[in-house]
C-alpha cells in the first residue's frame, strides 16, 4: 500500500466519493450495498437517495456535515467518514466507512484519529456515534479507540422498521 493521506473532502473530493459510493450501490453483492441495504432492511430507494453527488454536496456546503477521506496516493477513496457538528462542544460521527477491500489496514483508526483532531480544534469536547446493536464488527472498533457505550434505544425507522443502536461517547480535548 502506497502513502495514505486523509484531509477534508473538498467538493471535487464530495463528487468523487457520491460516485464511488453510487457505482458500489449498484452491484447487490457489494459490501456497501449489503451493509447499507441488506443488513438493515433499508429499501434501496432511501440508500439510493444518500449518496448522490448534489445530495452530498448539499450538505458538505451547507455546514450541516464535514466529510474526510483516506486516500491512497492523493487520488484512490480507500474510505471516508462524516461528522455533524450538533453545538458548540458536541459533533456526532454520522458514519465511517472503510472500502471493503481496504479494511483490517489500520485505515479507519487513522481516519478516526484524524477527525478527532479536527474536531478538536473546534474546541469540540464530545464526540458521539450511533452503531447498530448487532454490528460487532463497528461496536468493537469503537471501544477499542476509546468510545463508551451510554444507551441503548430501538428507533422506528422512516421505512417502518425498527433498529436497535447503541450510543458511544468520547471526551477529547481538555476540559
């Protein structure tokens, strides 16, 4: 693997992530379709309506959300997250998402330090995030890099489901 840099997403880089994300949605059997759509009973539609490029750009630039991506050689989306600032002192991690054939790198745990930094330095004091009860995989991932859980709530979801989460919280920066 080549160099890895990860920086907020300009709005070339929005466009380029809606694309690689449209594109993976497209094949059933991809990763980010099974994680997206299959695993949590999601219609299509509502996925399909998350990703295109002016929906994302939309709120890239509206302040609502900041997007950061991990790249290979300045070009290659190896994954992304995205953060919403909620006030002056709490941001929610909306999503991290390392590509499929990129995980188990240490990718994400450096995509996660490097937007707690950011976050950081706009004096943000706590950081939460929302994983689904039965996603192992992303429960272990944060309590590993420091994330407690703080509640458990089932929420009926737009398309009529119920999703039971759990809540992490991080203190970072100095109180």
């Amino acid at each position: 693997m080549e160099k890895i840099t990860i920086n907020k997403a300009s709005q070339n880089g929005v466009r380029s992530l809606s694309r690689k994300l449209t594109e993976s949605l497209k094949d059933k059997n991809s990763q980010i379709y099974q994680d997206n759509v299959t695993k949590f009973s999601i219609p299509e539609k509502y996925v399909k309506q998350a990703f295109p490029g002016k929906t994302m750009l939309e709120t890239a630039t509206s302040g609502k959300s900041e997007f950061y991506l991990a790249l290979e050689n300045r070009c290659k989306i190896l994954g992304f997250a995205q953060v919403a600032q909620k006030n002056e002192s709490l941001a929610e991690l909306d999503r991290i998402v390392i590509f499929p054939e990129n995980t188990r790198k240490g990718i994400g745990t450096q995509l996660l330090s490097k937007v707690l930094a950011e976050q950081e330095g706009k004096r943000i004091r706590t950081i939460i995030v929302n994983a689904g009860k039965e996603e192992n995989h992303a429960r272990r991932f944060y309590e590993k890099n420091g994330f407690k859980p703080t509640i458990e709530t089932t929420i009926e979801t737009p398309w009529g489901n119920k999703l039971a989460l759990v809540t992490y919280q991080l203190e970072i920066g100095s109180q």
